[in-house]
C-alpha cells in the first residue's frame, strides 16, 4: 500500500507519524493541542512546514529550519518526496530518525 494523501486531525493528545523513506506524501497534519512525534528515515527527502505558536520543537541537528520550513539534509522545495504540513499550537513537536 503506497498513500499518497494524509490528512490527521487529534483535538488533544497524541499524534505519531512514521514517514516512509521514498514516494511521493502529502501530508496535512493537525493537533491543536498535544504532541506530535515524526519518525522519518535518513535518506527521506522531507520539506516540513510548521505552525507551532507556543508547541515547543525538537529536531536532529541536520534538520534546517527557516521561519517555519524545515529540510532533511540535501533536500529542497525543488526535490522534496515528502511534504508535510503540520498545525501544532500547543504541546509540543518532535522529530526523529528511524534507526
């Protein structure tokens, strides 16, 4: 099964998302208040757009952010495979690899 299209909305508590290492997603992700955790595979290609007002966030180290766009390394709004979309208010947000 390849999903091409996500759309998640949890009104309050957890949301966990583990991303798949290639393919095209788009991903539209909400969670007005809680945390959200994103499993992502090294070689993913990921664009991650976050508004996060007061959630806190916490990314690996090679993850770029500008404003409210993130980049796994060697990734672009030109290349991107993975393009998520992420509402995050309050609570908190969390970025992780796949070992």
């Amino acid at each position: 099964l390849q999903v091409r299209q996500l759309t998640s909305e949890v009104a309050l508590g957890s949301l966990t998302v583990t991303l798949p290492a290639a393919g095209d997603l788009r991903a539209d992700l909400r969670n007005p208040i809680g945390f959200t955790t994103l499993y992502v595979p090294r070689q993913a290609r990921l664009e991650l757009r976050i508004d996060r007002a007061l959630a806190t966030l916490s990314l690996p180290p090679d993850i770029a952010c500008a404003e409210q766009v993130c980049y796994t390394p060697g990734t672009t709004a030109a290349n991107a495979d993975l393009r998520l979309n992420l509402e995050q208010p309050m609570g908190g947000v969390r970025v992780e690899y796949l070992p």
